[in-house]
C-alpha cells in the first residue's frame, strides 16, 4: 500500500471514546527508555496502556468496540491510549519503527514513571481487565 494513501485513513479512537490518539509529538524517546508525555495520563501517576493499530486492518477494526467499552468502564480510573501507526502527518510511523512494532493490535502499559513497557501477556479484554484492576 502507498504511504500517501494511508494519510487519508482515519483514527479509530478519538476523546469520545474514552482512548486519545496520541502522535510521535507525545512521547520522549531515548537511547534507553520511551516515555509518554501526555497531560492525559497526568491524573493516574502516568499508568495506562497504549494500543498501537493501523486503521485499515480488520483485526483492529474488530477489536475496536471492545477496547471503547474497556476504557468506558475505566473512564477517569485508568487512562488508555491509542496510536495510529500509519498515521504519517504526525510521525507515527516513525514511533512504530522506533518500537520496533511487527504485528498489530499489540498493547503496550505506561508504568508509574511515565515511561513505555512491553505488555507481558496474551492482548485479550479479560487480561487487559484484570491488568486495569491490578495496577489501580
């Protein structure tokens, strides 16, 4: 698929969600450590968990309506983001190959410093609850 095509996808999430779309602008990225720097994870001492998708995939799109009733339920309690890897106006492509992100969805958790972890287990909605209620 052509780069330029994929600017004219548009984001899954959005703030009505209940998932912000977070760009490349919101993160620092070191030699050692990415960290999220986004007032929107502020309120829970910078824990949360950023989904990281492409519009045009299918699994995503299937997975979407499951992670919004996630987030609805943890609205004000615990904080998810979402990145559009394709999203080329705002760098976000070039945060995936920083992260080195082969497959999508993959969600990745914010520990309390802010900073970008892998997630340890299988991306399933009863994990990502039982993660939520274990780190509130």
């Amino acid at each position: 698929m052509n780069k330029n095509n994929l600017i004219n996808f548009k984001n899954i999430y959005g703030e009505e969600t209940g998932i912000i779309e977070l760009k490349y602008k919101d993160f620092q990225i070191n030699k050692s450590s990415i960290k999220v720097k986004n007032k929107f994870f502020d309120h829970n001492n910078y824990k949360g968990i950023v989904i990281f998708y492409a519009p045009w995939c299918k699994h995503c799109v299937e997975l979407s309506s499951e992670f919004i009733n996630l987030a609805q339920d943890n609205l004000y309690i615990f904080p998810i983001g979402a990145v559009n890897i394709e999203d080329v106006k705002n760098k976000n492509d070039k945060l995936a190959q920083k992260l080195k992100i082969e497959q999508i969805p993959i969600v990745k958790y914010i520990d309390s410093k802010g900073i970008l972890k892998e997630y340890p287990y299988n991306t399933s909605i009863e994990n990502l609850r039982y993660f939520i209620n274990m780190n509130l």
